[in-house]
C-alpha cells in the first residue's frame, strides 16, 4: 500500500521539493507478534472506510499518510539492497519518520523468560545476525511514536495466545507497556479489541486518529480498558435482534433453531461489543444475531473466563429465568460477571517467571 | 537510497548474501536467507525460515475438545475458517455425528466462498504486484517495452487490449483492476459471512453442523453474489492466461523460476454428505468421494488417492527448527481404527516440546517442522504448490469429480460456467502442466478461483433443495467420548490441512493440526532434504535485469509467493557475482555458513 500514488509518495529519494510539501504521516505496522495476521486480513475487508480510501485521503480532513503494513506493501527488496521494508522500521527509530503511529498486532511474548532465543521477531539486527524481537522493536519505537494502537484482542489483552498453559508468557501491549502509558503526545494506548477486529471499527478508529493528529478532533475518548467508547460502550445483548427472545422466555436448545442462545453457551449479556449492531461486514453476518454463540472474543477475560464455550454461563440460569423481571436486579447481577470478565486473568504480565501454569523444558 | 549493504558469503564461494526478512504481501512473517551467484545468475542455496512461535498443541492440552474449533481457527487469519472446519471434522469423527445434509452443503458453500474470496485478494493484490507494471518497470525495463508492443490474445474477454495494459490495471491502488479485486473480495467475504457468520473467525460452525439459519433469503443473497463472480471469472481466467503466457514467451527459460520435481499433495475437500459418514472405517471410501479428490501426484503419477494410506504415511520430522525431539515419550495410538499400525512420529504420536535458541543455518533456524510423507522407502518433501496446482492435479487424475459444472477427465479439470449478465455460457479447461513452478501454480490459482465458483453453484442447488423440501434442520446433537480418536482432511486455501485430535477423560489430551504452510516452509529435514520453498528458490535463474546493489530479488519473491506463503516465517537468500562486494564489518547470521 505503500507509495502507489500521491497520497502514499515516500520514495526514499524523493526527500527534495515533495518534502517540502505535506509531509505525511507514517504509519509503521508491526504484524510479528503472537498473531494470525487476521486483524490484517479483516482490515482489508473495510468498507466504511476503505483502506484504500484512507490511503488516498478521500475522507474530508484526512491527512496525507505513507502505510508500512506488511501485508500489502509494495516494497519486498532485500535487506541488503533496494526496497527494503525494514528499513521505514529503523527510520522510525533514529527518528527519520516523524510523525508516526504505531500499530502492534498480535500478542507479546515474555522474552525474558528463557535463557536465549526468541519467541517472535521482525527482521534481523545487522549487529547480530538475530531477529529483533517484537517487544524490541516496541521498546524502540514505542517512545518516538505519536501514538501506539493495538489492533484485535492478542495486542490488546494477550487473547488466545495468552491462555491458561500457554508456554510463551503472552500479554497485551498495555501489559507491556504498563496501562498507564501515555505516548509523547500525551495519548494512551488505544485498543481496538476483537478476534478478530470488526473491520469498520478498526478503519473508523484509524479516521479518528488521524483526524486528532490534524487537530480536527480531540482527544479520543476511551474506557477503562483503553477501548473507544462509542464502539465498546454496549454489550452484544444490548445489540442483538435475538433479544426479543430472551424478553419472552424463549431459548434454543439446539444450535440451529432461530431464539435466544444463551443457554447454549452465549456470553453476550456481558460482552462489550457492537457486531450484532453493526454486522459483521456491510451489514451483513455476526454472532448471535445469525446463529453463533458469543464467545467473548472482544474481551480482556477471553478465551480463559469463557470456556468451555459451548457450555451455559454460570448465572445465565438466574437470568434468564428472571427475565420477565426488569430493571436494577439484573443489572446489578450482570454487572458483577462482568467486571470480572472484563479483566484479564491474572497471569498475563511482563517478569522473569512464567505464571501460565506451563512447566518449561528449557 | 539506502547504501546497499551487500556482503559476500563467508565461504569463499564468490556468492553474494541476501535476505528478505520479512516478506511483504503474504500472510505471517517468514524470511527467506540466500546466497546467490550473480555470474551464473542463479540462486545458489536458500534456507527459509519462520520467527513466530505460539504453541496451540501446547496449550490446547486438558482443554474441553469443544472449544477446539473456536481456539484453532485462530490459527490462521486468512484462512481460519478451513482450521475450524478441519476440526469440526475431526470432532464429528471422533463424537460419532453425522450433521444434516443441508448443515454440510452451508459449509461447503462457506468454504467455497473461501476459496474464491481469498485466491483472489491474494493472486490481484499480492501476487499480481509481482507482475504489475511498476515492478516491472522497476526489475525487467525491456520485458514492459516487449509488453507495450504485444496485444493481448484475449482483449475481446478482459478488456486489455496489451499486456502492458494488463499489468498497468494491477498497479497497486492506482490500477482499476486491483481496485475492483479488492472489491470483489469484499463481497465473497459477504458470501462467507452469510454462510458462517464471520471471517475470518466463523461463529456459526459447530461439531454437528452450523447455528446459520437457512431460509430462501439466505441462498438468494448467496446466488446473487456468486453470479456476478462468475461474470467475473470469465475475465479474469483469460487475463491470467495472457499474461503468464506472455512470460514465457518475453523471458525464455522462465519456467525454471521456482521450478521444482513434481511432489504435490493434497488431502481433498468438500465433502458430499451422501456418501461422508466421518467415520474412520468408511474414511478411503467418501475420502473419494470428496469435491476435489484427494491425491498424492509424483512426478507426474498419481500414487495413491486413499485418505487412510495418506493419513498413515505422515511424519514430523524436526531438522532444523527450535524442537527438543519426543522419542520414549508417551504414545497415544499405537495402531489406528482398522488396526494399522501408527508411527511413533505420526501426528497423533508428536509432543511438541519448544527449545527457544539462537539462530544458525548450520543447524537449527526456525521454528517450522519439517512434515513428510512416507512412501515405504522415502520421505517426501511434499508441496501443495499454494494449494490450486495439487487440488487440480490430483482431481484431474483420478477423474472421479462429475457435478456438471466441473467434470475431471483423467488429464484435465473442465470446468462449465452458466450464462451471466453480460457474457453467455463458457467452458475452461485446465490442463495439466508441463512443470510445477512458479507460473503453473499461479495460473492453477486462477483457474480454481472459477471451479470454486462451479461448485458452489451445485452446493447451492444442493441446500436449496433441501430447504425447499422442508428440511431445514442444520446441526445434529452429539456427546464429547471420555476416550476417542479424531482426524480431519481438507484444503485450506494454500493446500493440505490435517488436524489429529485424542481425547482421554472427556478432555483434549493430544491436538496437532498440520497446515499447508509447514510443508511447503518446511526446514532441512533430519536428512538433510530441503522443504519445497528452499528447493524451489535453489537453482532458480535470476532474470532480473538490475545489478546487485540495486537488485529486488523479483523472480526469487515470485518462486516464493507463487506458493501463497501463509505463516509467521522468514527467507533469506545468497546472490553471487564472484567480484568483491561491500562487506558488512559485522557478521549476520549466515556467515557462520560454511565457514
């Protein structure tokens, strides 16, 4: 995606006049943390906006931007000669590139766990020969970026690479970070969580950045858990047409039938996600509005605080038999599960011991 | 410019160190390190490695089998869904569930929608940058001239009138039909979407069937979509033709790029609910019966299309990547259902027991295993070719396929597509190829971008029958066993998926799931036989007409991602050009190399 048109013109050696024109701001994509690369993927998928219309500026107000984003750039030269990705990644950290904002996908890795070794990495360091670790590359950009975005629920809170047992110590970003982190612009970590993201909500997040960078927007507004609130403030119960079941007593007992399915292992009276709402993508598929049990993917407590998925949630019995009672009792209920799964569990952090439950060999 | 920093090997071989770490527009990060003779112009050895390590059979050990599906879609992020449908094959096998007719007819369909959605963004919006104009320009100046000149055979199809024009419309962003792929794998995803809720992660699948509601509206939002990407199909097959054939004609000798012996695999897909109990016992029998035939093809020869003969022979081998070994350590099934015997180093048999170390293409560099299949004799170094090239090969030799939309000839795949909007009936015919290489996988890509399309039109027909009859039901009910034994085949979109799955005390007490990508990114094996990437990158030409400090590497990176390469890995490589070249005063990690 990057440098196919004006909008993207970061030619290495065009730093004559075009600099001196609007010089854009970067955005350095880091895809090698514990990830699938979904986030990515699901990224391509927006329509509202594109990425290609964030690239080309269409929105009114967007900023100029050059995107280093793996997955699609046109740049693939060797390290060693031209068109070289990594370079924009190196750039970034003599502070070459500025502004940028960093976007981390994929969970981090303890590093420090094991005697040698790494658990993920982003090309080699030229002194050693040796991939630079992600929590490297992180240590290194982090403090020169404008902003640090976490993109899907790995980056955000650990997500699946982080559960019970896992071997690699995997965290979030604000784990890593510390959650109290602020970037040099005095911005905290933005998580956009999901597993993975809803296209549009990534897309929109990004419009909304870039529209602060500019100063057309102020500060963007985020939860407790470094959430947009706009996109995180309601739960998938709250969203979903299958609610109306579930006012009228009416749950499935079978996978396929058409009601409610909470007592089927569905979690959205607790989770704090739009998809229902929204759609997946266009407007089209989701979760339990089309026959899929909410899984919690959007949540710091997922996937631990929600397996065995296909079971019923505990206290999905006392709600659900109360429902025909409204107000300040099930509120009240629902948001005591829910504080609890809206926190991590409490092994993801950084540290010399693994605290997964896993017995290391090494 | 960055100043090139160009090393010679350490080795005294006069060839030139390169790297590519990581490789843009796959999916994951995967480094491709060469050393590379620029006077023979050839890449003289390649080792391919990955730097990411997550540990699902790790931590999916004690977990409840039910939530397998949900944990190993997050394998991957393109193509998930074909991780979470492998499960939920191997869960139906080793529950005993049998899902309605109509809940495996949606998955067929979802996975259809898979195929053409991703096949697509990769071989328009990755790949075919490879081939745009820009990069072309940029590596081959006079192959663009040659273009400008040549007329497209098939502009009267796609509405290129040169190749030049062809390539100009893949030009990134800028190019009118980039712009329209990417568009176009929006609405398959939609397709997906409406048929398993999600992409990447479906939520609608389950052990059973699926949660999706089948109504008429569901398979009318489906057809509408599916028509107008058969419309667009009947463009896009020509236009590939075209182009590619005009590589060859332009650069004689192309066909060695990324050439390699003819070494596929593929574990068939799309299953036909008439014949697929998901038992053990009947597993050659529906294995055969499968939409797109299981096969192993060598040199040519179809060796055996017997799913429980393919399941048998597979070995992990560790080579050279970051495992402690697992021999004396416990084994789970020591022979399968029928009463086989099962190797120690069999799927079902492997602990994955991680040794986090430094890297050393002496010895061990990545975290990739090293698959294998075992013919008696030998271990096979197979590939899936991104995974079109071996699905099409192995379905056009065992000719088993016949839906009337797609019919396999024993020599060839005919695929026929109805009348659409603007373009009447049309036929294609994918031959088999003189050579497994570089543009006979993509090609092969292009083409099963439109048998998919084919089938899911006899799917959808299928589903709509179904519901038409009244027959809605799409999930089954099942029990998780206290002890049982699962195993799953399909295709994911780049090729062969396997997940093996034992359940002991109702709870998960072995998962490993083997996709395309550690075949085809496979190590050094513990014999010392290259993976398909490092084979196929080995021997290949350089035709690009840049020197070495301003070389892209553009016919290595086409050799690579021709197998839609799709993890978290690493290739590196050596250029050689016998005079001295800049030297890095420090060492990288290939120096060690021979020296």
């Amino acid at each position: 995606m990057n440098a196919p048109s004006p909008a993207t013109a970061t030619a290495p050696d065009a730093a004559g006049p075009a600099a001196e024109e609007e010089s854009p701001i970067h955005i350095l994509w880091i895809n090698a943390g514990l990830s699938c690369d979904g986030d990515s993927v699901s990224l391509t998928a927006a329509t509202q906006p594109s990425i290609e219309e964030i690239a080309l500026s269409v929105l009114p107000g967007l900023p100029k931007i050059a995107v280093h984003w793996p997955l699609i750039d046109f740049e693939c030269g060797p390290v060693q000669g031209a068109d070289n990705f990594i370079e924009w990644f190196f750039k970034g950290e003599r502070g070459e590139i500025d502004p940028f904002v960093l976007v981390v996908e994929g969970s981090i890795p303890n590093e420090s766990i094991k005697p040698e070794g790494y658990w993920c990495g982003f090309g080699d360091d030229p002194l050693t020969g040796q991939p630079i670790t992600t929590s490297e590359w992180i240590d290194r950009l982090a403090p020169k970026a404008l902003a640090v975005v976490a993109i899907g629920t790995c980056a955000t809170y650990g997500g699946i690479h982080a559960m019970e047992g896992n071997p690699t110590g995997a965290m979030g970003v604000p784990d890593y970070l510390g959650w109290d982190w602020k970037s040099k612009a005095g911005i905290p970590i933005v998580c956009v969580p999901g597993c993975p993201i809803q296209p549009d909500n990534f897309s929109e997040t990004l419009v909304y950045l870039l529209h602060q960078a500019t100063g057309a927007a102020p500060m963007i507004p985020l939860d407790d858990q470094l959430r947009p609130t706009w996109l995180f403030g309601a739960t998938v119960h709250e969203g979903c047409d299958r609610a109306g079941y579930y006012e009228q007593g009416q749950f499935a007992t079978t996978y396929d039938s058409p009601k409610c399915l909470v007592k089927l292992g569905c979690w959205g009276p607790v989770v704090k996600c739009n998809v229902p709402k929204r759609g997946w993508m266009n407007g089209i598929g989701g979760c339990p509005n089309v026959g899929g049990i909410c899984i919690a993917c959007t949540m710091p407590g997922f996937p631990d605080k929600f397996m065995p998925f296909m079971d019923e949630p505990p206290g999905g019995k006392v709600s659900s038999a109360a429902s025909g009672v409204y107000g300040s009792v099930i509120r009240k209920l629902r948001s005591i599960t829910m504080h609890t799964v809206d926190q991590e569990p409490k092994w993801r952090h950084p540290g010399e011991k693994l605290a997964t439950g896993y017995r290391p060999p090494w | 410019m960055v100043a090139p920093t160009t090393k010679a090997a350490g080795d005294g071989s006069g060839l030139t160190e390169m790297s590519w770490d990581p490789i843009t527009r796959i999916v994951g990060s995967l480094g491709i390190h060469t050393k590379i003779d620029f006077k023979q112009k050839r890449v003289a050895e390649c080792y391919s490695t990955s730097s990411v390590f997550r540990g699902y059979s790790v931590f999916m050990r004690g977990k409840d089998p039910r939530d397998a599906h949900f944990i190993t879609s997050r394998i991957c992020g393109i193509c998930g869904d074909n991780h979470a449908t492998c499960s939920v094959y191997a869960q139906n096998m080793a529950y005993g569930v049998k899902p309605p007719h109509l809940g495996e007819w949606i998955i067929n369909l979802g996975e259809s929608a898979e195929y053409m959605f991703d096949h697509n963004i990769f071989q328009e919006n990755l790949v075919g940058v490879d081939y745009c104009e820009r990069m072309v320009k940029e590596t081959n100046p006079g192959v663009l001239e040659l273009a400008e000149r040549t007329a497209a055979p098939h502009a009267g199809e796609h509405g290129y009138r040169t190749i030049a024009d062809i390539m100009r419309s893949l030009n990134p962003i800028e190019g009118e039909f980039y712009r329209e792929a990417l568009q176009v794998s929006r609405y398959t995803r939609e397709m997906f979407c409406l048929m398993e809720g999600r992409h990447v992660h479906p939520s609608t699948l389950y052990p059973g069937g699926v949660g999706t509601i089948a109504s008429v509206q569901l398979f009318t939002d489906y057809l509408s979509r599916l028509m107008r990407y058969v419309e667009f199909m009947k463009r896009v097959v020509p236009l590939h033709d075209d182009l590619f054939d005009f590589f060859y004609e332009a650069l004689p000798g192309y066909e060695e790029v990324g050439r390699r012996r003819v070494l596929l695999g593929c574990w068939g897909a799309l299953n036909d609910p008439e014949y697929c109990d998901f038992t053990y016992r009947n597993m050659t029998d529906w294995g055969r019966r499968m939409f797109v035939t299981p096969g192993i093809v060598v040199d040519g020869k179809l060796v055996t299309n017997d799913l429980t003969e393919i399941n048998l022979g597979i070995r992990i081998l560790l080579g050279s990547s970051y495992y402690q070994d697992w021999e004396g350590k416990e084994q789970f099934v020591t022979h399968d259902p029928l009463g086989n015997p099962v190797d120690p180093r069999h799927p079902w048999n492997q602990h994955t027991i991680p040794a986090p170390q430094k890297r050393n293409f002496d010895d061990k560099y990545s975290w990739v295993m090293s698959p294998r299949w075992f013919d008696g004799k030998d271990y096979l170094a197979l590939d899936t070719g991104g995974g079109p090239i071996a699905r099409l090969w192995s379905t056009a030799l065992s000719g088993l396929v016949d839906t009337g939309y797609v019919r396999a000839t024993g020599h060839s795949v005919v695929i026929n597509l109805p009348k659409t909007m603007t373009k009447p009936e049309t036929s294609f015919e994918w031959k088999i190829p003189k050579w497994s290489n570089a543009l006979e996988r993509n090609r092969a890509r292009t083409y099963f971008q439109a048998y998919a399309a084919a089938m899911a039109l006899h799917f959808a027909e299928k589903g709509l029958a179904e519901v038409r009859a009244g027959r809605t039901q799409t999930w089954e009910k099942f029990e998780v066993p206290e002890e049982g034994l699962g195993v799953g085949f399909t295709e994911a979109v780049r090729g062969v998926l396997s997940h093996h799955m034992v359940i002991r005390d109702g709870k998960i007490a072995n998962y490993h799931p083997y996709p395309p990508t550690p075949w085809n990114a496979s190590t050094r094996d513990t014999f010392g036989t290259p993976g398909p990437y490092e084979d196929a990158v080995q021997n290949t030409p350089i035709f690009e007409e840049n020197t070495p400090e301003n070389f892209k590497g553009i016919d290595i990176m086409r050799a690579v991602r021709s197998f839609d390469p799709c993890l978290p890995c690493g290739v590196h490589m050596y250029l050689g050009d016998g005079k001295s070249v800049q030297k890095m005063h420090v060492p990288t990690g290939l120096s060690g190399m021979g020296g």
